[in-house]
C-alpha cells in the first residue's frame, strides 16, 4: 500500500536539531519511507534549504527553512491522531495571539513522531491550526512550556530570538541529592552518541554543542534539592545531563539516573514552568506544577 503524505511543506529547524544532517533530519520528517528515497528527494531539488539545493550531509543551523515535498511511502498507513487528544491538547492551550500559542504539554507526550511513534504534540497541533509550527521542544517525559509560531514570518523571528537568547525558559526539577551551594552554573558542552546498546545518550564532550545551565535551589529536602533551573541554550537532555554532572541527576530520570525514584513519581521530574518572551511586546508566561509532581513534594517533606 502507497500512501500521500499532503503537500509542499516548510519545517524551520528548532535549536535542538541544529547541527544535524539533512538526510537524517528528513528521515525523521519523512517516516516510514526507503532511504534511498530520501538522498532522491535531495539529489533532484526537491528538498531545499533556504530556498537553495544542498547535499544529502548538509548541517542544518537553527533558523534554516527545510522544504519538504509530498511523497509516497510504502509501507503501513500511518495512524491518526486520535479526536480525544486533539480535544485535550485544545483545552491545554494556555495563551493565543496572532504570531503564536503557547501549550502545556503534558508529560508522556512526544513533541514529533519518531522511533515507534506515529504521531506527536506537532502532529496533534496541525490538526488544530495548520500554521502552527514548533520554535523549539520539550522531552517527551518533560511536561510544561512550548511554543508554537503561527506563520512562516513569526517563526522565524522567534527562531531568531531563540538564537540570540532573547527567551527566557525556566524549568522545575526534583534533583537526586543536593547542590554543593544554593546556586551552580554548569557551562559543560554536549554531544549525542549512541552507546552499546545502541540507544540514543548525550555526554558531556569537549567536542560538543554549548550548552549553559543555572540551577538555583528553591527548598532543600533530606534526600533531595528542589530546584529552579535556567538554559542559556537548548540541546537534547540539557538539564538533564548537566544534573547527572553535578552529581545530583534528575529525580525518575531512567537514562541518566540509576537510582531509585521517590516513592510515587512515576515520571521525570521535569517540568517547563516559565517562558518570557520580548516580540511582539514583553510577556511573561507561567504554567503550575502538575499535580502528580505536587503530591511527590508533599511526600517527601
């Protein structure tokens, strides 16, 4: 069976997909599709880069215009997003104007459909507004926080401020043990491998990305620090793989803590609580912790 995939389509590169190759990037556009296929799209112009033709190991930077054309897959049908979760991402939509929307993704949602998944938050938020293109992305375990510009122009102004870190985005965290004082700065680069097993891991690596991060503790528990943390930049697993360094991972991390969760966090606790942005006009947006990571900090105090 062939299947469709709609029409010409342009996708502008989040800051975490800086620095990956073309061909990899549409792989994971593209879904189900030969590879062979891909390097054709390239080959023939039909996938471009800011207007102009590239090769198939082409880095992207944050900020690039990807034009994807239509294509036919063989393979199984991809499967629709279910009309519940469309209602429900709806009902989280905390703020909307005209050059954006903000959601509150919730925990166990991916931001893009990849490995095994036929749809994500992306997906889900075409089906609301077909305009609506994500500037940046959370965690699939990670709730809160993201941000979807609605145009071509307003991405890439918001893009831009990504870029020069003119918005702000502060994360809630639940640290597995304590910080040497109230306040660390980690400026540690990262890079993504695959380790034996084959699973996609980040590393702190000298050759790696920037990546800046600033815990501040907000309550010291016996076992645990309660943390506000603020990025700089936005690389896969930042803060994640910034608290493994410091000693003190991520409370229900599963890829970068070893250790038993709290009892009753049943999820990463991570959670994209603040973003402020200055474009169109200075505004400031905030999104409460979830109520499952509420009841773990009751337990443990």
């Amino acid at each position: 069976m062939s299947e469709s995939h709609g029409s010409v389509r342009e996708v502008v590169v989040d800051p975490d997909h800086g620095g990956q190759r073309l061909d990899n990037f549409l792989s994971r556009e593209l879904g189900q599709v030969p590879r062979s296929l891909v390097y054709r799209l390239i080959r023939t112009g039909q996938v471009r880069i800011n207007g102009g033709r590239v090769k198939p190991m082409r880095k992207l930077r944050a900020g690039d215009r990807v034009r994807i054309p239509p294509v036919r897959a063989s393979g199984p049908r991809r499967a629709e997003v279910p009309e519940d979760r469309v209602a429900e991402i709806r009902q989280r939509i905390l703020h909307r104007q005209k050059e954006f929307l903000l959601v509150d993704k919730p925990s166990g949602l991916a931001s893009q459909a990849g490995t095994g998944l036929a749809w994500g938050l992306n997906d889900v938020m075409q089906r609301i507004d077909a305009r609506a293109t994500p500037v940046h992305r959370l965690d699939r375990e990670t709730s809160g926080l993201m941000l979807f510009a609605l145009g071509a122009a307003s991405a890439r102004e918001l893009q831009r401020l990504f870029r020069r870190g003119e918005i702000e985005k502060r994360y809630l965290a639940l640290l597995d043990g304590h910080l040497d004082q109230p306040r660390v700065d980690v400026d540690l680069p990262l890079k993504k491998i695959r380790d034996g097993s084959g699973q996609h891991r980040v590393i702190t690596a000298e050759d790696g990305q920037p990546a800046r991060s600033s815990f501040r503790r907000l309550e010291r528990l016996a076992r645990h620090d309660f943390v506000d943390v603020r990025i700089a930049t936005g690389r896969t697993h930042q803060i994640r793989v910034h608290a493994q360094s410091l000693g003190a991972p991520v409370a229900g991390d599963r890829r970068y803590n070893s250790n038993p969760s709290p009892a009753g966090l049943e999820r990463l606790f991570l959670h994209a609580g603040y973003l402020r942005l200055a474009w169109p006009e200075d505004q400031v947006f905030s999104s409460p912790l979830p109520e499952e990571l509420n009841l773990v900090l009751e337990r443990l105090r």
